[in-house]
C-alpha cells in the first residue's frame, strides 16, 4: 500500500523536520502513529495524503512511484485516501449532512445512492438528530466526528486519521474505533496518529513512532502473544 525509502521533508529553506523515514505499510494493515508533539506526525501524514512532497527520498503509494507520477494524477490518488484532520476542515456553509456527502457528491455519485449511507454514519457517530446542522453551531467533538463521518464515507482504500478521538469521551472514542474496525474488515488500510497511548496499549497494532524526525516501528509482538491472537479491535466491537 504505502513504501517509504529514506525519505526526507523539510518545509521551505529550514532544516528537515523528517529524516531518513523507511517503512512498508501492507494493504490491510493497522498502524498507530506515535510519539511526542512537534515530532513529524502531521508531516509524516501530510506526505501519505500527498499534501507535500519530500525532500529526499522514494515514495511509492498503491504501487506506483510517486517520482514517476504527473502530479496532475495526484487527486486520482487523493480520492482512494480518506483523511481526519485534527483542523476539521468542514465547510462552514454546508450541513453536516453535506460535508459528509461531499466526496461522494464531487465523485459524481447521486444523492440517491448515498442518502441512506450518510444519515447511518452520522447516525453513528451520535449525530442522527444533527444532520442540517452548520459546522458553527457544532461543538468541537461534534465537529470532530462530522469530518471523521467525511472520511470514512466513500469506503477509502487508506484511511489517515489525525488525532480522532482527541475530542471525545470514552465510548465515543471506543465507538469510533469500531467504525475503523468495520472498515478495516471490508480492506482499508488504517494509519491513526494518537497521543492516546490507553488505545495503544489496549489494541497490538503495530507502531510507527516518531522521535525528533526519526522513525522506529514497533511490532508488539508480546502483546499480541498476550491477547492470545485475539482481534487487535475486540474491545471496540463489545
């Protein structure tokens, strides 16, 4: 799915905030993305979506080589990846229901293929009764799950979620874990950037952590032998 061979990425003239970043993310996978603040997790996901180019470095995104791509086959790309931005992102004119359907509206679907699809996400996310509402009159956790509903709506082939349950209680939390759970079943592959490490720890995923720009991956592998094999998302499910 993703392949990254000593990439480096820099913004601007300054100094590489990534550095020498090498990894594999199989299709299917689960990923957590760790560590502190201001270590490149943001970056490291602005690159998977695209949003910036390296400075340095191999990417190869769905089997494809980025360097020999036209970057005008770039939202070809973007529309395979769904995105939670920790910023929201949400169209301040449009409704809950709209943002959630706009991939799928710019995508050339019509509302009668995916009505249904969106009211049961928003639905599930606690928002039901909510759906005409404007981004302004949502609080920040309601924001969150609107843009959380956005990005999973269209089934994406990977999905890049920053922080999405940084704004939640509990259960919401766990409850959109589910959603990624279903998702991952049905084939997407999931990378979820969290300072949460109660999430961490609860599912042996396998960690991409970043530290001061350098990345080491962590597989878990006592843990996994610890739940005895059993679905990394169980709990989430219950």
């Amino acid at each position: 799915m993703i392949r990254f061979e000593n990439v480096g990425m820099r913004y601007g003239l300054g100094t590489e905030v990534l550095r020498d970043i090498s990894f594999n993310l199989k299709r299917g996978s689960i990923h957590f993305l760790t560590g502190p603040s201001g270590a490149g997790k943001t970056s490291l996901l602005r690159l998977m979506f695209l949003a910036h180019k390296p400075s340095r470095g191999l990417i190869s995104m769905f089997g494809t080589d980025l360097a020999t791509t036209d970057r005008h086959d770039y939202p070809d790309f973007r529309r395979r990846i769904g995105v939670v931005f920790q910023d929201f992102r949400l169209l301040s004119h449009l409704s809950a229901y709209d943002n959630v359907a706009l991939p799928l509206r710019v995508a050339g679907a019509s509302q009668e293929t995916y009505h249904d699809n969106v009211v049961e996400l928003l639905t599930w996310v606690g928002l039901g009764e909510r759906i005409d509402a404007k981004p302004a009159t949502l609080s920040g956790g309601e924001q969150q799950r609107v843009a959380i509903a956005r990005a999973v709506v269209g089934k994406p082939d990977l999905l890049l979620a920053d922080e999405p349950t940084g704004n939640v209680d509990p259960d919401m939390g766990d409850r959109i874990l589910r959603l990624f759970a279903e998702l991952n079943r049905l084939g997407t592959t999931l990378v979820i950037a969290t300072h949460d490490r109660s999430i961490v720890d609860r599912f042996p995923a396998p960690e991409l952590c970043l530290e001061d720009g350098k990345l080491s991956v962590i597989n878990n592998k006592a843990r996994r032998r610890n739940l005895l094999d059993r679905d990394p998302f169980d709990r989430a499910r219950s």
